[in-house]
C-alpha cells in the first residue's frame, strides 16, 4: 500500500514525537532535555506517568475509563484508552509532516495504544515510522505474544518500524547488568537513533537531500534498521557502513534485503568525501533494482572526524545476496 504524496512545506520539515506508555513517556522526556527543533507529545492513561513528563504536551487516554491508572499490562484496556481519546490524538498529531511513534512493546497502554495513534495519522495521511522494544523474555510469554501481535500490525499499517530486543541487551552486556540499567541502555539507544535521524532528516533539508527523498525511502511497509558510527581514524568505508547498520540490539537476517538506503557521512574539509562511493559494495549487497538509495554528503568546516549515519529501510531476510544492480547518486 502507497500513501497519496503529503504535503511538504520549505525549510525544516514539520516532525512531531509521540511517547505512548511507560517506556515511550520516559524516552520522549529524556529527548526533551536536548531541545531539539521537533514537537514532543507524551500519551499515557496514567497520570502519574505524564506528571513525570513535567511540562510536555499530553494527552491523558481514556480519562473516563482509565480514570487516571495505567492498563494493567491490559492490550484491549490500552486501545480502549487510546479510542475513548481519539479526537484528542488527531488534535495533537494535526500538522505533522513526520511522525515518530514510541512505545515499549509487551503492556497495556503502550501496546493498545501505539496502533490507534498510527491509525489515526493514517486516516490523516500522516506518514509515521515506529521506535519500539520487545520485552525480556522472562517478562513472560504473555508479553512477548502481544509485543510479536503489535509488531506485525505495525510492520503492516506504518512506513516502518525499528524494533530493538531487550533480550540482545542480555546477551551483549555484562551478565550481571540490572534490569534497570539493561532498560536503560535499551532506551538511550533508541533515543540516540531517534535523535541521529531527525539530525539527518534537518541537515540534509537543510543542504541537499530534499525531506522528499528521505520520506520516499519510507514509502514501502516493514522493517527498517539505523545506526551511526564514527571512524576513530579508519577509513575503510565498507567496514563502517557495515558496523553502523548491525548494531547489537539491530536484528538483521544473515542475508537481507532493503527497499530503500540512506548513506550519510559527515566528515571534516580534509576528507576526501569521493570515498563514499566506496559504500556501493555494501549497498548493493542488500539491494536489487528497484531499491532507492541516496548517497549524501556533509563537510564541515575544518578537521572534524568522518561519521557515517546508515539507514535501510523495506528490509525483507532473503535466502543469498540479491543480485547487484543500484546505481547511487551522490549528493552534496
Ligand atoms: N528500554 C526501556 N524499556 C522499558 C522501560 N519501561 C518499560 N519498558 C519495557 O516496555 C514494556 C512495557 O512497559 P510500559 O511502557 O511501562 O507499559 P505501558 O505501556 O505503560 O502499559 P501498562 O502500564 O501495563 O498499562 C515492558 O514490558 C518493558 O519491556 C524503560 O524505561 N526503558
Ligand atoms: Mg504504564
């Protein structure tokens, strides 16, 4: 399914945050400390948990049903909510060119609610990606079922949905991590994800990729993964791009495929930014003639070190690499 094309105003585009949930509240207010140029929202039928998000916009869900209490990891109480208080989220999501949608995945508010909010942008023609988490797996298999239900239908109705597994943040840190500070590098990373592509999507309004491009690679359904990385000095371009796309918390299929790709790199006057082009490998590993891939480019005044931002978006796990056929552009 394709959107009609949205309207796209000049300058920077119009995004708006939405935190529904616990997890999605907390990591939306920690967002709001770096005051960055978007519209942050927070949406919770607890009213403890949006008091905790100070003064943000918010939206209160289903104040009649819910009277103030969270949904007691209760999916159908959580969309219940989040229906009782659509007119209230179609006020709030109103204007947006872009909307970024967080939630931890696994409990009541959250999980009801994140697919209402995405339906509503829907039937607004507001295109909506999706930052979510999967629980523990000893959080119960009750959890994981409603996460896996809710992932789909995202995967299905939104442009895409990055999703990072806290069990990954079992296997990749120390084992005697606590559950809150597991919790917590679980939502720095989605909060640096977030804030990376926003820096992308502004920059690049800013100097040549147009908001246009960046929201075509959204246009198919599923999947899609996202990191950065910074040299430290290296320069074999292929390694990095690789490093930036499969993070730890990233689930990515051995062998994959994308829709849509993202190259960005940032680097300093000195670097030589023609060695971008040295990423066609990796791109076309993951690629087939259909797949739309934008090479950009940042240099900034001075020396500042080479960063790379990538993002893959439509990402179907395939049986080999698909055949090689892209032909990037590289813009400036
Ligand atoms: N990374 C991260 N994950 C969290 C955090 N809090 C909760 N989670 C995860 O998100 C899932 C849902 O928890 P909450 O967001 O608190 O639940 P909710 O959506 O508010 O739903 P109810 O309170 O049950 O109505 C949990 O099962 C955890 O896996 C957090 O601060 N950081
Ligand atoms: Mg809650």
């Amino acid at each position: 399914m394709f959107l009609p094309e949205p309207k796209i105003s000049s300058g920077l585009p119009r995004i708006k945050i939405v935190g529904i949930g616990g997890a999605g509240v907390h990591i939306v207010s920690e967002i709001s400390k770096r005051e960055l140029p978007v519209s942050l929202i927070v949406m919770d039928s607890s009213s403890a948990t949006l008091d905790e998000a100070g003064q943000l916009q918010s939206v209160r869900l289903g104040p009649k049903t819910s009277r103030g209490l969270g949904c007691g990891a209760s999916i159908e109480a959580g969309a219940q909510a989040a229906h009782a208080s659509r007119s209230e989220i179609a006020a709030v999501v109103e204007g947006a060119e872009l909307l970024l949608l967080v939630a931890g995945l696994g409990g009541g508010v959250g999980s009801g609610g994140i697919s209402v909010v995405a339906e509503v942008a829907m039937q607004m023609n507001i295109p909506t990606i999706c930052f979510v988490t999967k629980p523990f797996r000893f959080e119960g298999l009750k959890r994981t079922t409603i996460a896996n239900a809710v992932l789909a239908d995202l995967e299905r109705e939104t442009q895409g949905v990055l999703c990072i597994e806290h069990d990954k943040l079992q296997a990749n840190f120390p084992k005697n991590i606590s559950l809150v500070d597991a919790m917590r590098v679980g939502s720095q990373h989605l909060q640096q994800v977030i804030e990376q592509l926003l820096h992308v999507v502004q920059v690049n309004s800013l100097i040549n990729i147009d908001f246009a491009d960046i929201l075509s690679l959204f246009r198919t359904h599923g999947k899609f993964a996202m990191g950065v990385v910074d040299s430290a000095g290296s320069t074999d371009i292929k390694a990095l791009v690789r490093q930036a796309i499969h993070h730890p918390l990233t689930t990515l299929a051995t062998h994959y495929s994308a829709t849509g790709i993202l190259v960005f790199a940032e680097a300093g006057e000195d670097f030589d930014l023609d060695n971008l082009s040295l990423a066609t490998e990796f791109i076309d590993e993951i690629s087939s003639e259909d797949t739309q891939v934008i090479l950009g480019v940042h240099s900034i005044a001075g020396s500042h070190p080479l960063r790379i931002t990538v993002l893959a978006t439509g990402i179907k796990p395939v049986a080999s690499s698909p055949a090689t056929h892209s032909l990037p552009t590289l813009r400036r």
